[in-house]
C-alpha cells in the first residue's frame, strides 16, 4: 500500500489517527522487544522484585520440614562426605519411628557400593521396612563431542533399593538465563515412559496415587494435571514456583540431630540425645520430611528470587527447592503466565489510553497522567501476583 505526500500529511495533522497509529506501532515494537535478551532479564527481575515486595509466607501449614546436611552435621559426626548409607538408613528408621508421614530423601543413590555392599543392604531394608520413603534419580542430557547431538538417559535409584519397592523422583532443576530458578519441572519424556519430580511424586503419594507408574496423569497443552489438580504451565513440561521464602522459610533441622538418639554418639559435646526428645513430644509426627544437602561446599544451593532478600544473599539448598514446590502444588496457589494474545490486548489499551491522555490534556498533565497510568499498572500487576490472578 502506498501513501501519496498529501496522505501522509492529512494523518500528521489529524491527530487522533495519528495518536492511533502511534499507539499500535509502539505496541507491536513492545511486544517484539519483549523477546529480547535485555528485555527479558529486566522482566525475570522485576519478577523477583515481586517477591521481594510480597516478603515471606508462613509455611507452616505445609507440615513440610527440611533436614539438612549442613556445617552443623558435619561437625557433630566428624566425618567426611561421602556419608555411609547406613546413616541414611539410621535416619530413615528414626522419622519413620517418629511418625514421618513421607521420607524424601534428596541424595542420590544411583551406584552400588561396590566397597561395602552391605551399605546398600542396610539402606534397602530401612526403606523397606519405612514403606513411606521417596529417593532420588536423575535425567542426564550428555553432548555428543564435536557433534550436535544430545544423549539423555536416566540414573535410577540403585537395583537393592528398586528391589523394596521404592517410589523415586527426578532431582533436575532448570535454570532461567541469568542463572536463577523460578520454575520446577513437572515431567520429563523418553521413549513414551514419563518421569516425575520429587515433588510431583511426592504429591501423588500423598493423594494415595502411585507416582512411581503415573498413575492419576494428565498431560495437555497448557495444564498439567495430577490426581484431579490442574497445574498451569509457564512452558512445555514446567510450572512457576510460588516461594514461600529465602532459605530456613521451612522449619529446618541438622542431620546430625535426626540421628542424635540413645544409641547413637556424635562428637563430644555435640552428642546430647536432642532426638529422643522430638520422639516424646510427637516433632515429626504426620509430616513430610525432605532430607538433603545444604553446606556450601556440597553445591547444591540455588540462586532464588529471594537470593539478596532484605539485604542478605543466600541461596537457596536444593533440597529446600522441592519443599517450595510441594508447597505449590499442595496449597494450589500457582503463578500464571498470560498468553501472548492477553499481552498484546493490555500493551495496545495500556498505549491507546496513554495516547488520549496526552492529547486531551495539556502537555504537563498529560506527562503526569501517563505516568501515574504507570504507576497504576505495577500496582495492579502486584496485586494480581500476590493473589494469584
């Protein structure tokens, strides 16, 4: 289509059209930037600031606690990493005599000990006997070298501990490009066998589905759905976190304490038999307990929207990562991503009224107005964040 001089005038001077045309122009701009890179890392940044805005969450209706393989464990048991399975075993057997109602234990234990084989058995018959234990796996992706071809495959929980019936569950996480996690994975696909998370096992467990088969699966274009809840994703096989907090937001226990009874001995001062007493006052009664690494030096910390919080930078332990998600998928209060044609629907209002505002009032106002327009759009889209719309 071509536009003689006088045309291209005639809309100059007519300034409504031209305020129109103006106005869908800088939104089709808008919308094109937004897939930038620099675009998209200011959007993954106003996001946390979101976070930040909101503060924490009380999660103690969760009744998830985390037991974490910190400093303080490794000072109390004076041993160095690897730990012995039968610890874990130890561990296992005590929340279970406790009344744990679920055992996530966040390691994996994915080779045979091949030096002391009987480590493996211990493990295998504490879960056998716990019968509410979940463990980890892992799904691989390996580039072939110098060609652009992409292995995958998946470490499973060792064969002794299969042998017992074991549910197990996915311990990858995806990064956004800036390094931060802000989304959980809810499935991956291979050869048409899906594999699930430990959060998302561990919520079919909890809903007395078999999560080790998928049984109570769905899976469609924008929902993932898991025993009857709908769970909107941010992509193909992902959901958004809702995160209750920086790091310790769940109530967090040492190793060392879980296995600090009558018969066991830590290191000197350190041995107080602190478990006997969550025992007599019933601690772990009912409650779905998530075992895994914390301490720096075992680079399992993540960077969180909370990572920098009130001034405080702290990662977030991996294992504290799949608390977050639990908590996501059990309270249902899940982050939505609008659809593109939403997104261009808000821009092109957004742009239009901004356009009558300036040319209908003087140039001064109009700069105010558009501004508190503005204004008006962080508040909404923040009260829209925290409620979840």
């Amino acid at each position: 289509m071509k536009f003689s001089w006088q045309e291209i005038v005639r809309i100059w001077h007519n300034r409504w059209l031209f305020g129109g045309i103006l106005a869908i122009g800088s939104s089709i701009i808008a919308i094109v930037l937004s897939v930038t890179t620099p675009f998209e890392n200011f959007e993954l940044k106003t996001y946390d600031a979101r976070f930040a805005l909101r503060g924490e969450m009380d999660t103690e209706q969760d009744n998830i606690f985390i037991v974490a393989i910190d400093d303080q464990s490794f000072k109390g048991l004076g041993r160095k990493w690897p730990f012995s399975r039968a610890l874990y075993a130890k561990a296992i057997l005590n929340l279970f005599e406790a009344g744990a109602r679920i055992i996530v234990l966040d390691i994996e234990i994915v080779e045979p000990n091949l030096d002391e084989p009987r480590q493996d058995e211990v493990l295998a018959a504490a879960v056998y006997r716990a019968q509410n234990v979940i463990l980890a796996g892992k799904w691989v992706t390996e580039f072939v070298a110098n060609k652009d071809i992409i292995s995958t495959y998946v470490l499973e929980p060792i064969p002794k501990l299969l042998e017992a019936q074991v549910r197990w569950g996915l311990v990858n996480v995806d990064e956004d490009p800036d390094g931060f996690i802000r989304r959980y994975l809810l499935f991956q696909e291979k050869n048409q066998r899906y594999y699930y998370p430990l959060s998302v096992v561990t919520y079919l467990s909890l809903n007395s589905t078999n999560g080790a088969t998928g049984n109570g699966v769905k899976n469609d274009k924008s929902h993932f759905e898991l025993a009857a809840l709908r769970v909107p994703k941010a992509d193909y096989n992902s959901m958004l976190v809702n995160f209750r907090g920086p790091a310790k937001t769940f109530r967090t226990f040492s190793f060392s304490d879980i296995l600090d009874d009558a018969n066991f001995d830590l290191v000197e001062e350190e041995d107080t038999d602190v478990f006997e007493m969550h025992k007599a006052e019933g601690t772990f009664k009912d409650k779905v307990v998530f075992i895994g690494a914390a301490a720096e030096e075992l680079q399992d910390n993540k960077f969180t929207p909370f990572f920098g919080y009130k001034g405080t930078k702290r990662k977030l332990p991996g294992v504290e990562l799949h608390a977050n998600a639990l908590s996501t998928l059990q309270r249902g209060d899940f982050i939505r991503r609008q659809g593109w044609g939403l997104v261009l629907l808000m821009v092109l209002l957004l742009a239009s009224v901004a356009m009558v505002l300036t040319k209908w009032l003087k140039p001064f106002r109009g700069m105010f107005a558009v501004l508190g327009l503005i204004l008006g759009y962080f508040i909404w889209a923040f009260y829209a964040f925290i409620n979840n719309q």
